[in-house]
C-alpha cells in the first residue's frame, strides 16, 4: 500500500524528493497552523445527546499525519464532532485501504497501520486505541451477505492514518469502537452500492464515515496558491453533492471540469462515493462543516455531512 504522497499524476517523470518534501510541508503546516492562530477563534457547540434518531453520514477530508499540528483545523473537526450525537460505533472507509473483496479490519485494539514515509518519529508514536467493534463487524456482514456483496476478514489490520488521524482530533478520548472496511475496487457503482448496502446501519447509532480529500494531486502539495483548477472542480463538487445528484458524482470523471487534473488518481475522491450511497433513497440535507483549501494550496478540506 502506497501512503498519500506515493500518489503521482500518471505519465509524469517528476519524482519528489520524500523526506525534503515532507519536511517542507511540515514546516508549512507549523507555519500556516501559527498564523491562523492569532486570527481564528472557535467556539465549540455542546455534545448532543446520544442518538435517538437517525445518524448522519459524513465524508472528511483526512489531511495527513500533520494535520494533528494544525490547531485550527483540529479545532474544526473537533467541533464538528460535538455539533453531531456521539455514535455508538463508527464504520470508517479511508482511502488508504483498497482491497478486493471488500474486508473488515480487526474486531479488537490492534497496531495502528502507519502507512506513510519520511516524517518526524513523533508521527509514528502518535495511538490511538479505540474499542474493537465485533458487533458492528457481525452486523455489516449480515448487510452484505443481503446484497450479494463478497467480503473476507483482516483481523489484524488495524487503522490507517486516513482513519485514526481524524479521529484523534474528533474523538479524542478514542471512547467510541471503530470498524474499519475497505473498498473493493476503484469502481464508481460498486463503491456507490456498498454504501447502499451498509445504510441500515444509520438507524442504528452508527456513523458512517468516509475519509479521503476531494481534490488530490501530489505534484501541486508544495506550491502556494489556489489554482483555478483547484477552485472549479471544488465548487463543482459542492454543487454536485447539494443537490445529491449522484449519477454526476459516479460520473466525476467525464462530468466535473478538471477531474484529471483534480483527481489524478482518485483513491481519495472514492469515500464519498460510499458516503452518498449509504443516503441514496432517504431524504437527506448536505451541509459542509469544513471548507476551505489546507495551507493555501491545492487540496480543498471541503467536508460534507449527509443529515
């Protein structure tokens, strides 16, 4: 499995330099976190009370390991977290984990999977020991087995830093079991029914919970600056999620303006294929909790909320 950075834009000779990039952008995110900080303040909505109705279904985007560096967007998350009910567990998908057929992660507190090279020690120190999810686990393959969907066991992969990094900042106690599944296969409608098939649980006090960046391309990470390109399939990607047109979503690749450059490869753009699936046949509203483009460059920190 390849980490966020190995991602290039096919048919590009350009090789970054790993450990000089990583530390650069290390650097900026210390320096973008230092400044929003004299300018930015939050306040942090009460916890909801456990849920009593149906639970939302979310899609964040996942930053990297230093996202857990930046205090405002730390604080973002975290009040994101308090403005929703705590789940009882949460059914994650990362765009770090692809895997065919569809598998279910560990049942129990294992390792976490620290797929990612040339940072700082302390990022490989960093825990995250949630409670293992055996039951949600039981129940998800009910849910597959009901729609024909094949599935194996991993029960000792733990969580990937697209899972654990987000959680860390939204459920920092790691008092709520996770489950982490992968995706089947870059495949627009298969990853749009495995989200289909795992809606029930939204009745069921579980978060779905979808992690990846809506915009992805590794040969812009280190230049400062918007690009309109950037702007454009971001706006076009809110547009698109508002009014829950999903064929738009599955087709982004032909339908949404500057997907190649956007979406080179499109492991991180898949989660929320899943996310709008598990909300296909519901009424749902879309909200954007977080927006905005993570240290003034090219990947949007636009998030969604399916209510």
């Amino acid at each position: 499995m390849r980490a966020w950075f190995d991602r290039g834009h096919p048919g590009q000779g350009m090789h970054l330099n790993r450990r000089e990039a990583l530390g650069a952008l290390s650097l900026l995110a210390l320096a973008c976190s230092s400044k929003k900080r004299e300018t930015t303040t939050m306040e942090t909505p009460a916890r909801s009370k456990a849920p009593t109705q149906r639970m939302p279904v979310v899609f964040a985007a996942h930053g990297a390991p230093i996202l857990l560096d930046d205090e405002v967007w730390i604080g973002e998350l975290a009040a994101w977290a308090q403005a929703m009910p705590k789940p009882k567990s949460i059914l994650m998908i990362s765009a770090h984990w692809e895997q065919r057929p569809t598998a279910l992660g560990a049942t129990s507190t294992v390792p976490l999977v620290y797929d990612f090279f040339g940072f700082a020690e302390r990022y490989y120190e960093t825990q995250y020991p949630a409670p293992g999810a055996p039951a949600l686990a039981a129940r998800v393959r009910e849910l597959l087995r009901e729609r024909g969907i094949a599935f194996v066991d991993e029960p000792t992969r733990g969580l990937d830093h697209g899972a654990y990094v987000p959680l860390v900042a939204m459920y920092p106690a790691a008092d709520v079991p996770v489950l982490q599944v992968s995706m089947p296969a870059l495949d627009a409608d298969q990853l749009f029914d495995l989200g289909r098939a795992l809606a029930p649980l939204r009745d069921e006090g579980v978060l779905i919970f979808g992690s990846g960046f809506l915009t992805h391309n590794m040969r812009y990470a280190f230049k400062s600056g918007v690009p309109n390109w950037a702007r454009e399939f971001d706006d076009w990607a809110a547009e698109s999620l508002a009014r829950l047109d999903f064929e738009a979503l599955t087709n982004f690749e032909t339908r949404a303006p500057a997907a190649r450059l956007a979406l080179p490869t499109w492991e991180h753009y898949a989660p929320v294929l899943v996310a709008a699936g598990a909300v296909a046949g519901a009424a749902a509203t879309v909200s954007f909790p977080i927006t905005g483009f993570w240290l003034d460059g090219a990947f949007t920190k636009r998030s969604v909320q399916f209510g």
